[in-house]
C-alpha cells in the first residue's frame, strides 16, 4: 500500500477555505485584472498561479517539469505534481512594455539540479488573454534530461461545489451537470471543428478527497499525433459555468501538443503543454548551460456571454498575434479549379475556359491546384519535389495560362507540397540523407513519399529556389502550401529524440515561411493538410489563409463552415463553394451561402453552367464583395450553439463593432439518413442576447428573391427565420432599425 497521507498545510493557509484571500505572509508577483488571475509567492519563494481569492492549495505551480530522475510527487496519468516544479523557488521578475503589449518574466530556480526557469506572462491592457512561454536553462553540473515542460498551469479557475477538500457530498436532488461543462473539438479529415461538450463531472468524477487523503489520478487529456497537429482534435478546449463564465485555451504548436484539466483541492486546473515523452517521443536532454524553450500557450477568459464571448476575445488575441499582412483586409475571391472540378488533372485545354468564367463571375485569384508538375506516366503522388511544370498538360508553357489569368485581372496562384519529397523523384538521391526525417537510421517513408528536415540547409536551398523562381521568375502571387502525410513522432537527427527533431523542423519551418514573405511581401500563404489537418494558430500567425476541408459533399460542410470560426479567424478561414451545371437553384445558393462570412473559395465548372446559374454565382460573389469589408472585424458567435455533426439547423453569426450590422447565416439541411425524424415547420428561432434592447431590421443578403423571412422580437432578443425547404440556407444582415 502506498502512503496516501498528505503533508501539513503550509503555515496560514487552512486547506478547503476558497474564499481565503491572500496570506500575509504570501507576495503577489503578477496579476490579471480582466482575467481575475494572479501569482503569488509564499514565504518559502514558491509560486503558483491561478483565479484571485483561491486559497493557496487550488492554484498551480507556476512552472511544471518532469526530468528523469525526479518524476512526480504523485503517481498518475497526470502532468503536474512534478518533484522539481514544486521545488523551484522565486528569484526575481522584471515587467516590460512594448507597445501594447506588456510582459512581466518571473524567475525561478531549482536548488537541487540547478535548473533555471523562466516565465513570461504576456498581456495587453484590458484584453481578456494571457501568453504564456517558458524558458528552462540548466545552470547546474550535471545533465538533465526532461521529459515535459509546461507552458501554462493554472488552478483554483472554477469551483466544483460537489467535491470540496473537506469531503462535502452534494446535497440530495443535486446533480453534477449544475457545475461546470466542458467542450472540446475532435477533428478529422472530412470532418473537422466537432465540438462536443460534457458536465465536467462526467469526465472527472468526484472521489471524496477528504476520505482518501490526496487527489485523484486521472484526468481529462487531449493531445495530438504525429506531424498532424489537429489530425486527431483542436489544440484548444473550453469551460463554462451555469452563469456565463468561461474560460478557453490554446497551444500554438505543429510539433505536438497535450492539454490536461482536472480536480485540484475542490476547483478545476488547467495545464497546458507542447510535445512529451509519453505521446510524442519527445525529450530533450540540457547540459550545463544549455537551455529549452516551450511552445507558446493562451488563455482567454469572459466574466459573462459563455463561450461566444470567449471566442470573441480568442479572435481578437489571433488577430492581434499573427503577423500583419493586406491580405487579411483585401479578402479577395479565389477560384481553385480542384474541388469536384479537375481534381488534380488540369491541363492548358482545362483551364482556359475556366479562367474565363472565374473572372466572369467576380474571382480575384485564381489557382492552379495539384497535378500541374505531372509528366509522369506512373503518375505524380510518389514522384513530387522538383516542382517543374509538365509539358505535355502545357505545350505552350504554363506561362500561357499564368499570362491568361492576369489577363483577366485575377492573380495567379499555385499548389505546391513544399515538405514532402516522393521516393521516385531525382531529389530523393541528390539530397543529402541528412536532408530528410530518419529514424533509428533509416529515412522515413510515409505514402509514397520522404520528409524534407528544414534545418538542413540544403532541404532549405532547395525550396527556395522552386519559391524565388514561381514566385519571381513566373509572376504567381498565391501558394497554397499542403501537407498531406502524417509522418509520425519526427526525426532522430544525432541523439535527439524523434519528437525533438519535429519540434525543430516546426520551428524552422515557421522561420522559412516568415522568410518567405520577407522576400515577396506581397505573396499570400494558404495552409492546408488535407484540409484542416494542421490548423494550429503556429501555422496561422505566419500565413494567411487556412483549408478549413476537402470535405466534397455540400450537405457535409455546414457545420465545418459553421464552427470554422473556432479554430481560425473568418477572415483567414477558406470554405469550398463548389456549384456545379446539373445543381438545382437552390443547390447553388446552398454551397454558396456557407462560405461568405470566410473566404470563399469557388470551385466548379463554372464555364458549363447556364446564364440563370450563373447570374446566381455572380450575385454571390457580389454579396460577398459587399460583407468583406466588415469581416476583419467581426466577431463570431453562435445563436444555436457550437453545431453538431448532424443538425438539421445550424446558425453561425459576426458580430460587428459598435454602429456596424451584424451577420448571421443560417442552414437548413434534411435530415441524416437513418436518423430519427421530427417535426419541422420550416421556421426557427434563434436567441441573440447580445442584441437585447435593440431594435433590428433583418433583411436577406444573400440568395436575393429566395422565400426565406426573418422576424426580430425585441422583447425577447430573438429572430425567427423560415426557410421552408431543406437544403437551402441563407445569409441575414442585421441592422440597426432607426
């Protein structure tokens, strides 16, 4: 039998009182006003972090480091607890102003090992996040080996009323879902942005502390695998109270992530992480004076409006952390001839009536997807990495059909998987070996193709060359950059780890994209993987435009498009709108109208379609070229809630800054096949509690003429839509009336 007994209460801190307000003999380094966040030292130098007026024992230790060697102070599943985060000691914290943002770095030590941690905390005046990084340098005599680091930990963040450290049962006719609820998002090819949510209860179970003497074991965990960072879920998750408190965090890597919440002295804590030795084969060994710094980690928080106002405050920290580029306020309409077009087989005789129709019906981009390279007669999947222009799909060059859509007033734009070389093309030989992902010796080989290490500067040399000459020599302004294999832990370059040699291709695939656009300022990034497959903000501060599917069935997208918003800024979030010759009317309109509070992204044999069918895609496009302006600074919300994979109805809205309309799309789709059917009159209504008190004119954007009708009850701060068929949708503008 294990010792389960605790250890004493520290000196003036009485185990189970929440509401005790900091001791005297404990000092506050930092504090979040917005948040309702601070850290405190007690008297012994430790540090710990979480809500204001918690007691010492729910809030975190300010950093969390498993090293080998020195493990956890309480077995488990969980991360934190660990031996040398409870014994690293505060030395000191500096604040620093730039600009807008303010960072204060608290500064603590290890007597044992030697090893250094620092902590930046940063904020911006009266904004609702928090950053986080954290900085390990090993200022001992011996080598260190870690094995998971946190980014940011916070405790004390909810209360859980059912389960306090004194052992308080819930009252009779309680019930766990009247305390908070959690959300996440699973994720997948063809199905990303899932949201589900659960009483938090349900996933950590109450265990009577006080009868046990410790803390459970478990957890809540989500965690990416592979070169995939959302292959699996979101690196972001959420927790709301019944009354409109909500607190949401993101990790901000490609290289692995894990999240964990869970029960501490009867409140919730967060611990946030990038890659580990138990899910990414990642560790990292410090000799004396080396150091290791973590993948930046967020919190947001909203006293009241529950999630939409967490997301709204998450918008506005994306916003204000990617790097500035015109796209994100031009907006222009692309055309990509791929999705349940050409599919990868485009040639001059293809794309030429294309290219006409694209920029007849309004498009201001138009790309050129995959296959464009292939002059293979066994095909291209396997044979990719040089990335020259085929001769037999271009006889006349594809500099014909680049000079083509100039022409036409639109900016050419190009596929490449710049990461992935195939195992039949020449490259695969002429690289060095060190060039490209290995493992136990051996290079990696994932369908059909090997993986580029971009710190090598030959893989680097390489792909800019094949940038500075399409970019430089060909005119194009527009690369969507893929990514579609998984490869796995990552590569063992030396004695590094396989999660540590993915962690620095991230890195040093990040430095080249920035650099990228260093060289062409005007070149526009799109970041796709099979879709939303690494659809982390790491990717998205960098570049401008996210995949958010490949999802091909129309009916399928909605709630994709509907909850794109949580994991990417409209502005940057790219939905397929593929209408096709034989759709009906109301097919198009529906395809259409998903994607116009992102970016639209047009597909379709546009050149095929009727003048009636294409009267309505230009009328589209148009309703678009009316709402983008407003799309840069909106801020979504959700009057029907975060969907479900199978609504029927879905509403996904952009509120818009004080005196601007609001928008608000809704959908309505028939129901799954095999699934229950209920009543629907074709009419629904739909809260919108931020517009309470005001008088609204709703009025329909987008289709025009269609028999869709939107009422707005003051009183009751809610819209009724009708849309009296399913598989029709629309887009509602929402104004001011008077």
């Amino acid at each position: 039998m294990e010792n389960r007994r605790t250890g004493p209460a520290r000196p003036g801190h009485r185990k189970g009182d929440a509401s005790l307000a900091v001791a005297a003999e404990q000092t506050v380094l930092w504090s979040h006003d917005v948040l309702g966040l601070h850290a405190v030292a007690d008297a012994a130098g430790a540090v710990r972090l979480g809500a204001s007026g918690q007691d010492w024992d729910r809030l975190a230790p300010l950093v969390e480091v498993t090293v080998t060697g020195h493990g956890r102070t309480w077995s488990g599943e969980r991360f934190v607890d660990t031996t040398v985060g409870g014994r690293l000691a505060h030395r000191g914290r500096t604040t620093v102003a730039d600009g807008d943002r303010v960072t204060t770095t608290i500064r603590l030590a290890d007597p044992v090992t030697g090893l250094a941690a620092e902590i930046a905390l940063r904020t911006s005046p009266g904004a609702g996040y928090l950053r986080a990084q954290v900085r390990l340098v090993n200022e001992g005599d011996a080598p260190l080996r870690l094995e998971s680091v946190s980014s940011l930990t916070l405790g004390g963040l909810l209360p859980l009323g059912d389960s306090s450290p004194t052992g308080v049962a819930l009252a009779p006719g309680d019930h766990p879902t009247s305390g908070p609820t959690l959300h996440w998002a699973d994720n997948d090819w063809l199905a990303e942005c899932r949201w589900r949510r659960a009483p938090f209860r349900e996933q950590v179970v109450p265990l009577n502390r006080a009868a046990h003497g410790h803390e459970g074991r478990g957890c809540f965990e989500r965690s990416s695998q592979g070169s995939w960072s959302t292959g699996r879920h979101l690196p972001l998750a959420a927790l709301t109270d019944p009354a409109g408190r909500a607190w949401l965090w993101q990790i901000e890597s490609s290289a692995g992530w894990r999240y964990e919440t869970g029960e501490r002295e009867g409140a919730v804590y967060v611990a946030l992480f990038g890659p580990d030795d138990a899910h990414h084969q990642w560790h990292e060994t410090l000799g004396p004076g080396q150091e290791f710094t973590t993948v930046p980690a967020v919190v947001v928080g909203a006293r009241t409006g529950g999630l939409d106002a967490a997301f709204g405050e998450l918008t506005s920290y994306r916003r204000r952390t990617r790097r500035p580029h015109p796209d994100h306020t031009a907006l222009p309409v692309i055309y990509n001839d791929y999705m349940n077009t050409l599919m990868g087989d485009p040639t001059t005789d293809k794309l030429l009536p294309l290219v006409a129709a694209a920029a007849a019906a309004g498009a201001e981009v138009f790309v050129v997807d995959a296959g464009w390279y292939d002059d293979d007669a066994q095909g291209w999947w396997d044979a990719v990495g040089a990335w020259e222009a085929s001769r037999s799909r271009f006889p006349g060059g594809i500099g014909e059909v680049l000079d083509a859509i100039t022409r036409h007033g639109m900016t050419p734009g190009l596929w490449l998987e710049p990461e992935v070389v195939g195992v039949r093309s020449p490259l695969a030989r002429t690289l060095p070996p060190e060039a490209f992902f290995r493992r136990g010796g051996v290079r990696v080989t994932e369908h059909g193709r090997h993986h580029l290490d971009l710190r090598h500067p030959a893989a680097r040399a390489h792909l800019d060359q094949v940038v500075d000459r399409i970019v430089g020599d060909w005119g194009v302004g527009y690369l969507k950059l893929d990514y579609n294999v998984n490869i796995g832990a990552g590569t063992e370059n030396g004695t590094e780890s396989a999660g540590a040699g993915l962690l620095g291709h991230h890195r040093a695939h990040l430095d080249w994209l920035g650099s990228l656009i260093d060289r062409h300022p005007g070149l526009v990034l799109e970041n796709c993987a099979s879709g939303g497959l690494r659809m982390d903000h790491a990717q998205l501060a960098v570049t401008q435009v996210q995949s958010t599917s490949d999802q091909q069935d129309p009916a399928r997208y909605p709630p994709i498009a509907a909850a794109a918003a949580t994991a990417v800024t409209p502005e940057q979030a790219a939905v397929w709108a593929y209408p096709q010759p034989h759709f009906t009317p109301d097919e198009i309109a529906f395809t259409l109208t998903g994607a116009l509070q992102g970016r639209i992204h047009l597909s379709g044999f546009l050149d095929r379609m009727s003048p009636r069918q294409s009267a309505l895609v230009r009328s589209a496009v148009a309703a678009y070229k009316t709402l983008r302006p407003e799309i840069p600074a909106g801020l979504p919300f959700w009057p029907l809630g975060l969907p479900a994979w199978e609504d029927t109805w879905l509403a996904a809205g952009l509120r818009g800054p004080a005196g601007a309309a609001d928008w608000l799309t809704v959908w309505r789709r028939a129901p799954a096949p095999g699934s229950p059917r209920t009543p629907d009159d074709g009419t629904r209504t739909l809260p919108v509690p931020h517009l309470r008190g005001t008088r609204v004119r709703p009025t329909v954007h987008y289709p025009a003429g269609c028999d869709a009708t939107a009422a707005w009850d003051p009183a009751a701060s809610r819209l009724t839509v009708t849309l009296p068929r399913p598989g029709t949708a629309v887009l509602l503008r929402l104004a001011e009336d008077g």
